[in-house]
C-alpha cells in the first residue's frame, strides 16, 4: 500500500506504549517513535509508521521534557517532572535554574 490509512490506537499505560490495532483482536505494539512495523493478517504486504507517543498519548510525557531543569519519573502512573529545585511545582520544572544537574534516581 503506498497511501494513508485511518487506524484505532490505544495507549498502553502498562507498557508505557501506543498500540495500533490492525484488525479486531489483533493489536501491534510500536517499540518507538517512527518504527515502520508489518501489516499482517490484512492480506497486503505493507507497513505502517508508529506515531509519536508524545502526540497521541500525551499523558506518558513529562511537560516540554521538564525543560531541562529536571528530570521525568516515569516511574508515577502519571509521568511528572521532578525539578531541579526542591521548591519548583512547575509543570515543566521553570522555576529551575537552567543547566542543573539533576539526577533521575537511577544514576544517570
């Protein structure tokens, strides 16, 4: 198939993923951003291209990436910024001084 194609999606909170579903229970689920992925089952040999997680599952995503002054824990069920500065409650962490170094509790 070489033109645009309307599917259903889902967002997998679990896996913190957007799943394509390509007919009734047969559902593919996009490892990343852009990943060209298999039609099977519809009898075509075709792929489709994962959309942006940021884009149709907003609620995965930290605000703005936290701007640089913090980090997202993902770890919530509902990702957050943790900001760079203790006393930020800024959604996307703009009470922080730019270029701080913060940690995302997993040593990086």
């Amino acid at each position: 198939l070489n033109r645009p194609l309307c599917m259903k999606y889902r967002c997998n909170a679990d896996q913190n993923k957007v799943q394509v579903v390509i007919s009734g229970s047969q559902v593919v689920t996009c490892p990343y951003d852009g990943a060209m992925m298999n039609l099977d089952g519809l009898n075509v040999d075709a792929k489709f291209e994962c959309p942006k997680l940021a884009t149709v599952c907003p609620e995965f995503i930290c605000p703005g990436n936290c701007s640089g002054r913090g980090y997202c824990d993902y770890t919530r069920v509902n990702p957050r910024c943790n900001c760079c500065n203790p006393n930020d409650n800024t959604p996307m962490c703009t009470n922080s001084p730019p270029g701080c170094k913060a940690t995302n509790g997993f040593g990086g």
